[in-house]
C-alpha cells in the first residue's frame, strides 16, 4: 500500500512539474507579445478604408510587428520597442514561428512628450530578410524602407512595392498611416526567444530551418496571416 501511494505521489509531481514547465513556456511577457502583435494586425486589417492593403499582405516575404513602441523626448528624442517576425515560405506559402526582435533608434519627426506607437513592417523580398537575419540591421542602410500605402492605394502601390524593400506603417491615438522609419535598427532578442521556446534557438533557426513548433500564443496572428494567401 505504501508503494502505491509512493507512485502516485511521484506521478503527481511529474504532472505538476510538466503542467508548469508549459505553462511557463507560454505563459510569460514573450507570449503575452506575440498575442498582443496579432491583436494589433486585427485590429488594423478591421479599421475601413485605412488597412493594408491585401495584395502587399499577399506578396511580403515577412512582416514585422513591435506594439507599443515608445517615443519619447522633447523636440529630439527616441524610440525603442520589441515585437515579432514572422517570414513566409516562398513555395509552401506558410508562415514560420515568430522570433522576437527589437527595434531602436532616434525620432522621426517632431514630438514633445511620450506616446506609444505601433508599427507594422512589410518586408517584401528575401534579400532584406537575409540582412536581418544577418544581425544588426538598420533600415534605410542595408535596405530601402518607404511609407508604406493604406486602404484602397493598393493600385498605386506596385513602384513602392517594387523599389522599397520594406513598406513601414505607424498607428498612434487611432490614427493609421505609412510612415518613413530610416535609421531604426532592428536586432534579434536572444533572451526572448529562449523564453518564449524553453531552449536557445538563433532567429534563423526559428524563422527559416523551422527548428521550433508554432506557439499556442501565435494562433490568432496566424489566423489573420492565413486570410491573404
């Protein structure tokens, strides 16, 4: 009898720790990030006559989201924010797990005070999601970035689509809009990233070798990505 409760008890506590394990793999800030990157393109795509349009949805090769970027400083100042990548692959047309990044740099254009700003990147060729992938990457730099169009531009978008690597949008205060982000760097979040996974993954690894399943935290981003195939 006493061996008996000795396996039960030993079972139990495998059940708790794997239950913990798994919740501490989802349930953290990197989770919490990824989900809050898909409410953010919900809520966008939603938005009449102001979304992105679907034909450069369709076409990126990777898109990136940083929610809640802060500004701040008077007249001069900066910005600084993390979010996610996700890449899309070009025969299978599916979209990788997200790895988490961040995005640094000086503000563009006049401000006084703070505010929190979402931004949205369109990257549409491979050969900017290789420079990214390659380390620090600074935008206007080591690619071409441009405001991208919103609503029902999109027929007026293919010389932006063709000339600019990346197509950049903000929304701050309910206001959406392309917009020029020349100068910010973006750099892999290693830290996140072995959070977010439960194991130390580089951004190629997770984005292109697929060397990490998709995280429950990414289904609703997901399910918005799948809508333009």
């Amino acid at each position: 009898m006493k061996k008996y409760f000795v396996v039960i008890g030993v079972v139990l506590l495998y059940a708790l720790v794997f239950s913990s394990v798994n919740a501490y793999a989802e349930d953290n800030k990197w989770s919490r990030l990824v989900e809050e990157s898909g409410r953010v393109l919900d809520q966008i795509q939603q938005m009449p006559d102001q979304n992105i349009p679907e034909n450069l949805l369709r076409d990126c090769s990777a898109i990136a989201i940083f929610p809640s970027t802060i500004s701040a400083g008077f007249v001069l100042g900066g910005k600084y924010g993390q979010g996610i990548i996700m890449v899309r692959d070009d025969k299978s047309r599916k979209w990788s797990a997200p790895a988490i990044f961040t995005i640094a740099g000086g503000s563009w254009g006049l401000q006084i005070g703070g505010q929190a700003t979402d931004f949205v990147l369109l990257i549409m060729n491979r050969r900017s999601v290789d420079g990214i992938l390659d380390g620090q990457f600074k935008l206007g730099a080591d690619a071409s970035v441009a405001g991208g169009p919103v609503g029902r531009a999109a027929e007026a978008s293919t010389d932006i689509q063709l000339k600019g690597g990346i197509l950049s949008y903000s929304r701050s205060r309910g206001l959406f809009a392309g917009v020029k982000l020349e100068g910010a760097v973006i750099t892999q979040h290693w830290d996140g990233d072995k959070e977010l996974y439960g194991k130390g993954l580089s951004a190629r690894e997770i984005l292109i070798e697929n060397k990490t399943g998709m995280p429950d935290s990414a289904k609703e981003l997901l399910k918005v990505l799948n809508k333009y195939k």
